[in-house]
C-alpha cells in the first residue's frame, strides 16, 4: 500500500490532539507544513467536562458553560470559604470545544482531519509509520495521544492511583446551591478506609454537577458512587432532583515516566505523554501550557525526544503518590492539613507548579510530624 507523507501527524483528536492542532493552525509559522489529524470518533458530544483555574482572559473565555470565582474546602473539622482571584475557576464542556476546532480545521487547507483507527505505530529510520484503517501514513513528527496503559500496569516501581468518579448533573425542585462558589473538595463524607470527596459545581440555585471521587487503587461497583452521590444530597436536605445527564472517569495518577517511549520522530502527549498532572488528575491546563512550549520548540527543528517535560514538581508528586498510596485512609487528613495551614492561592500556585522552593518546603512543614515521617521514609525509599 502507498504511503502519504506529511509535515506533522496528530494521533487522536480529543483534548490534547485538537489543542495542538488548533495551536499549529493559529501560528502562521506553520502554514506551509502538511499536517494530518487521525481520529476514530466524531467527537461531537460532551463526553468530558474540563475544569481548571486559571486567570482571565483565557484562550476559552468565549466557550465556558460558567466561571466561578470562590471556592469551598471541607473536611471534617475544617471548613473554608476563600476568593480565588486573580484566578477563576472555569468550566469547558468539551461539545463547543470540539466543534469550535473541528470548523476551523475544515477551513484550514493545510490540515486534514482524517476519521481512521490508528492500528499500530511504529519507528521506520527517521519517521514514524502510521498504520490505519483507512491507509498508511508517515512523518518524522508524530505526537500520539492515543493513550496505550499496558506499560503503566505492567511496572511496579512507580505507584499508579486513579482519580475515578461518577458525576450527576441534577436540577433540584428548590433552590439549594450557591452558583457563586464552586465546592473544589468535600472530605466530610466516610472516608471507607480510602480518600473520597464530592466535587459540586453549581451552575445555578437549581441546578449543579455533583460528583462522587476517589483517589484510590481500584474502580468501585457503579451502585456505590451513585449511593455516595445520593446519600451526599440526603445530608445536605435535597432528595427532590431530576438526573439530566451522567458522567463518569477514570484519570491514571502516576509520576511513570512515559517521556522514555519519545523518539526522535514521536512525541506522546497528553496522557499518553504523561501530562497529566500525577497528584490530582488535573490534564487540560497543564496540556495547554505544554502545547504552547512545544509548539515553541518544533520552530528549533530539534529531534521530538529533547521536548522537556520533567521538573522537581514530578518528584514531589511522587513522594505524594507513595504516601497516598500506603496510607490511602489519610488523603482528607493530608488535604485537610495543606488547606489549614496555608493560602488556598499558595497551593494553586503549587499545583500550577509555580511557587519557590522556599514556598514548598512552608508546604511540606505543614504536614503533621506523622505525615512528615511518612514523606521523608518515602523520600529516603526513592534516593537510596
Ligand atoms: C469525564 C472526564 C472528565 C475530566 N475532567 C477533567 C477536568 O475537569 N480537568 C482536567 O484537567 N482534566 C479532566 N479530565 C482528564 C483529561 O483532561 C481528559 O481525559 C483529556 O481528555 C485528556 O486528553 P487526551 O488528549 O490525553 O486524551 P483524549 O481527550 O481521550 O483524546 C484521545 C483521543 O484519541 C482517540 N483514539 C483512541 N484510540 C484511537 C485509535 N486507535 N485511533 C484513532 N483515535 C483514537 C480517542 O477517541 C480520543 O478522542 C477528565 C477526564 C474525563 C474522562
């Protein structure tokens, strides 16, 4: 079978795929590369609903289903209400996302988004050969974010979590919820040996997606997420409410180093790539600043393998995932202690990966000496 050759080829058009498409079609740079988009679905629903924080404005101010700009931490002895500026906490649906670079693709004449199942990718000299339902197709710039777990689960050096959740978008008959305020964690449910909260994003005094989470090993049965959610509504007084739409995830948690897989003719991204943030699940934001990085770093001509994604963030995160994961009943305690005794705007920062290392130790101090004992066994567990 002939093979067509292009500039760049995207493997999978979903969150990560399109932002970089949509980064290549708005840099006049790239203008005269031949670039090629390989997805399998339509993505035309909102099978995802990304939130993230971030200041305004944003790329995706024009798209957002809503913005907040408080928030609430609970746990079971703490509660806090705090202002996020000069952040919002926003809300993508991923419909109007998808739609929105899906147009400006079909006007573009130098992308073609191609709908095929990617069947194998593989290295051939300097390109990377794409093998597909609909044809073979060839480059020396890949990026896949066709995410393949099987090296994830199959290691055991690195600890792997899942951030897993059902989530409920309901309409209640009363008013019940403050739309102005966006519940970032609630601890204060039964822990069931494991870390568990409710995620609540009110869009209005009626209406709200509740979401019943876990940082955890193993998937729970459908029923208990769904009896979590309920039993959460119960003890906030609202049993009157009409489930409108369903949403569910499960989001790999793991400081796995998936940057070894790179070559110099393909890049994994997203969370193929790793780029989802390994302490929380958080993906889009941090794939778009990467986005921007590497659409900087493609005009250096440089081997795709150099693309740098690793900083000391990554080794926090792992100690945080050996501790979560050992003492997995503890996670509302380790949170509970980080939102007590710091700045909820500090921990943002640091989530962003964005404070000083003096920021970060203050962070680490807040621990209890327990918890302390638990990072420095699992620090001297990963030096020596
Ligand atoms: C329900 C849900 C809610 C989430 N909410 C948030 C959030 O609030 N904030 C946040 O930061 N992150 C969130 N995430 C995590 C993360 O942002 C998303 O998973 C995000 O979509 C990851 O982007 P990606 O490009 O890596 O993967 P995807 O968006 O899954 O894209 C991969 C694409 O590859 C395609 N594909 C797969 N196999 C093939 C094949 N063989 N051939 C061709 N195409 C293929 C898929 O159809 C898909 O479109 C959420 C995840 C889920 C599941």
């Amino acid at each position: 079978m002939e093979k067509q050759v292009f500039d760049y080829i995207i493997c999978g058009g979903g969150a990560s795929g399109l932002l970089l498409a949509n980064a290549l079609l708005e840099d006049p740079h790239f203008k005269a590369k031949k670039i090629l988009l390989i997805e399998k679905e339509d993505k035309n629903s909102n099978d995802r609903t990304w939130c993230f924080w971030e200041k305004s404005p944003g790329n995706f101010d024009g798209l957002l289903k809503k913005t907040w700009a408080s928030a609430t931490f609970k746990s079971e002895e703490l509660h806090i209400d705090f202002k996020l500026e000069p952040y919002q906490y926003k809300m993508l649906r991923s419909k109007l996302f998808y739609t929105k670079i899906h147009l400006k693709i079909e006007a573009a004449q130098h992308l073609t988004l191609l709908k095929a199942e990617v069947l194998e990718i593989k290295e051939d000299g300097a390109f990377t050969q794409i093998s597909t339902s609909k044809g073979i197709f060839e480059s020396q710039k890949v990026f896949n974010s066709i995410f393949n777990p099987n090296a994830l689960y199959a290691q055991k050096k690195y600890p792997v979590l899942k951030q897993h959740f059902v989530g409920w978008f309901i309409k209640t008959k009363t008013p019940q919820f403050d739309p102005e305020k966006v519940f970032f964690m609630d601890f204060d449910i039964p822990q069931e040996q494991q870390t568990r909260f409710l995620y609540v994003l009110p869009f209005d005094e009626k209406h709200a997606l509740v979401e019943y989470t876990l940082f955890s090993e193993e998937l729970l049965e459908k029923e208990e997420y769904e009896t979590g959610i309920t039993d959460y509504l119960k003890t906030k007084g609202i049993t009157n409410f009409k489930i409108e739409e369903k949403e569910q995830g499960n989001i790999p948690m793991s400081c796995f180093p998936f940057e070894q897989f790179n070559t110099p003719s393909l890049l994994n991204i997203g969370t193929a790539g790793g780029w989802t943030k390994a302490s929380t699940g958080f993906t889009f934001m941090n794939t778009h600043r990467n986005v921007d990085r590497l659409v900087s770093f493609l005009k250096s001509e440089k081997p795709l393998n150099q693309f740098q994604t690793k900083n000391r963030f990554r080794f926090y995160d792992l100690l945080f995932l050996d501790v979560l994961l050992k003492y997995n009943d503890q996670g509302s305690n380790l949170f509970h202690r980080m939102f007590a005794k710091n700045k909820p705007l500090t921990i943002f920062r640091f989530l962003d990966e964005k404070t000083s290392f003096m920021e970060e130790l203050k962070i680490l101090s807040s621990f209890s000496f327990n918890q302390i004992r638990w990072f420095l066994s699992a620090l001297v567990k990963r030096v020596f």
